[in-house]
C-alpha cells in the first residue's frame, strides 16, 4: 500500500485541525507576541523596579528568647525532676513536647514577592502555550522527506529546535518557584526551632531578596523569548510557510 486511506470525513477532522492552529499562530506571532512584549516592559517599569530591596524585607513575628529566662526555666525543670523522680512514661511526653510548634503565631509569606509571584506565574503558563501551538504549527509545515531543495525545510527544523530549548528554559522558571517555597519554609522552620540564631532569621530575608531579583530575570527572559520568537518567525516565514518555495512557478520554468 503507498498511501493511507482514509476517509473523506477525517480528512476533514485533519485539515480543519491544520487550518485552526494555522490561524492561531499567525494571530499569536502578529498581535499577542508584540502586546506581550509591552506587557512584560510595563511589569518591568513597575512592579519589578524596585532599587532598594530593603523595602521588601517582611517581618518575621518570631519572638527572641531572653537568656536568663531560659536558664532560670532549665534550672528550675531540672530541680523538679531531681525532686520527684524521672519516670519512663515522662520520656514520650518530653519528646511530644519537644515536637511541638515553637511559641509563635503563624508566619505568612513575604507579600511583596508573592503578589509578585502571583502576576508572574500566569505569564509563564501563557508563555508555554504560545510555544506549544506554534510549535505544532511549524510541524504541520514541514512537507513530505524528499531529496533536494530542503533548506526550508532545515530552517523549519532550526526554529522548531529553538522553540523547543525555550520552552525546556521556561519550564525551569517553574520549578525555580517551587524550590524558592521549599527553600524559605526551611529557613522559617529553623528560625522559628532556634530563634536564638540570627543567621537563620537573615536567611530567610536574603531567600526573599534573591527571589525577587530572579522574578525580574524570568519576566525579562519572558519579554525577550516573546521578541526572538516574532523576530525569528517574521524573518523566516517564508522559508516556514513553503520551505520549498512555489512549487507550481517552478514547473513552468521547465
């Protein structure tokens, strides 16, 4: 069999499927890409311009042990159980005491970095989806393998590879923002457990600080994949649309 059959009605299903993401990606490339771009400047001149990171520094509400205090509370335990006696059953009760939260009302998150966070995330996502749908595109374009004439079809090859690096890049943007949770709720945990320990308090305000700095690289990153995307597809989208060319002009040469 040298071809597939296949009825008229799925061909059809095929097709307009074919027609549907060709035209999304044209709108995406010649309207979305450029009020993206705008977009991601305006978050660039607002929200992520601040200077002085001072200013998102949030307050831990983690109470600083007086140390005298501490040490009369410890005397005084150690002299209640000389006194009465340590039993077995006081061991697991000492244990579940030394399980429990520390003496602190809940700590919340930095707001200044997780507003920021909840404005960047679905960029992210929309940038993801842009990629996928042109990237389907730029496959339904590639013609059947055939020998000679094919440097349309590397170029569609070379875009398509570019797409695909960018979208593994921006997927990494995403699990950045999950180890940033991971990594301050640590940090919070151990300050809250030793609260004695200054490092630990800073520790979370420099987590917070170079999670900001890292929130405008990835909206900078996201402005400039939306800039190379529509520069490269504008300038190749001849070699993109018909990698090899008018066909039908050149029959009549011969």
């Amino acid at each position: 069999m040298t071809s597939l059959d296949m009825s008229p009605a799925s061909k059809k299903q095929v097709d307009g499927f074919s027609q549907k993401i060709t035209k999304e990606a044209e709108q995406l490339i010649s309207n979305f890409f450029p009020e993206k771009i705008a977009e991601m400047d305006n978050i660039l001149q607002g929200s992520c311009s601040l200077k002085d990171l001072s200013i998102i520094r949030a307050p831990l509400d983690i109470p600083i042990p007086d140390p005298a205090k501490e040490e009369l509370k410890r005397k005084k335990k150690e002299e209640k159980e000389a006194k009465e006696g340590k039993k077995d059953g006081d061991k697991d009760k000492d244990k579940d005491k030394e399980d429990e939260g520390p003496p602190c009302g809940p700590i919340a998150c930095n707001e200044t970095v997780e507003k920021l966070l909840k404005q960047i995330k679905p960029e992210i996502q929309t940038l993801k989806e842009c990629l996928n749908t042109v990237s389907m595109w730029i496959q339904l374009q590639i013609p059947r393998i055939e020998d000679g004439n094919n440097f349309g079809v590397a170029v569609q090859e070379k875009v398509f590879e570019l797409l695909t690096n960018t979208r593994t890049k921006i997927e990494g943007f995403q699990t950045q923002i999950s180890k940033y949770y991971s990594e301050r709720g640590d940090a919070v945990a151990k300050a809250s457990k030793q609260p004695h320990v200054g490092d630990f308090r800073q520790l979370v305000h420099e987590l917070d600080q170079h999670q900001y700095c890292e929130l405008r690289i990835i909206v900078l990153e996201i402005r400039n994949t939306y800039a190379v995307m529509y520069d490269v597809i504008i300038k190749n989208c001849d070699k993109i649309k018909k990698p090899r060319g008018d066909l039908s002009s050149k029959a009549l040469i011969y």
